[in-house]
C-alpha cells in the first residue's frame, strides 16, 4: 500500500535537557502524520465521531529508537498501512532527517476502530476501508 509522507521540524519545546527529541515527543509526531494521513484520504476524525460514531483508538505501539534528532531539524514522518483488518489497522511508521536522509526511529502502532459510546471494537465502514485499500 501507498506510503504517506509528513513533513515535522523539531523545536524547542521537543527537546529534553540533553537538547535532543524527547522520547515521547516521537509518539506525537507519529500520531499527527496519522492524523494527516487520515486527513488525506478525506477523513476528519471529529466528522467519524459525528458522522460514524466512531474513533480509531491506539491499541498497541512497539518503537525502535535508532538516533536521536535535535533542535530545528526537519523530518519527514512516513504512514504506510502494514495489514488492514476488520476492525483494526496496523500502521508502519519511520520518522528520518530530511537532510541527509537517516532513519532515527521506526515504529509499528495498532488502532482499533471502536463505537464512540460504547469504545467496543466495531468494524471499518466499508467506505473508509476502501479508501485505505
């Protein structure tokens, strides 16, 4: 399946003491490229929540961390759908420097569509799934 591309720049406030990306600040820039992604396809998630009664929760995330970015350096944060179930989507991600291109952390994250009320697994709706597709 096609991959999404992100574009990031890491300020300030993503960095920790040591004057690199905070570990969990990777876990936001995946999830906006998600966003985007989704964003991309033609779906707002407010207007699933009001249209489908649905969210897309995170269900699992493994993270390898492979080097460290730093203050003002751009990324580039990549979405490419790994396997896509009945009621869950497993998300290949990567964020790397865009100049020179390396490779600083790869992740895969799991989300579950679930009922907005009730938050038990409910199946994509078909016209979503076939966008993904």
């Amino acid at each position: 399946m096609k991959q999404f591309s992100w574009p990031v720049r890491v300020y300030y406030e993503d960095t920790d003491s040591g004057g690199v990306v905070y570990y969990a600040n990777y876990l936001k820039f995946m999830e906006r490229a998600r966003t985007e992604w989704l964003r991309a396809l033609g779906y707002e998630q407010d207007v699933l929540l009001q249209e489908h009664g649905l969210v897309f929760a995170v269900r699992s995330v493994q993270i390898d961390y492979l080097q460290p970015a730093r203050f003002n350096d751009a990324l580039t944060v990549t979405v490419q759908v790994a396997e896509l179930g009945g009621a869950s989507i497993e998300l290949a991600q990567c964020i790397q420097r865009t100049t020179p291109d390396a490779a600083l952390c790869q992740g895969k994250v799991k989300i579950v569509c679930v009922n907005a009320t009730s938050f038990k697994p409910m199946a994509i709706p078909r016209v979503i799934k076939s966008k993904i597709q």
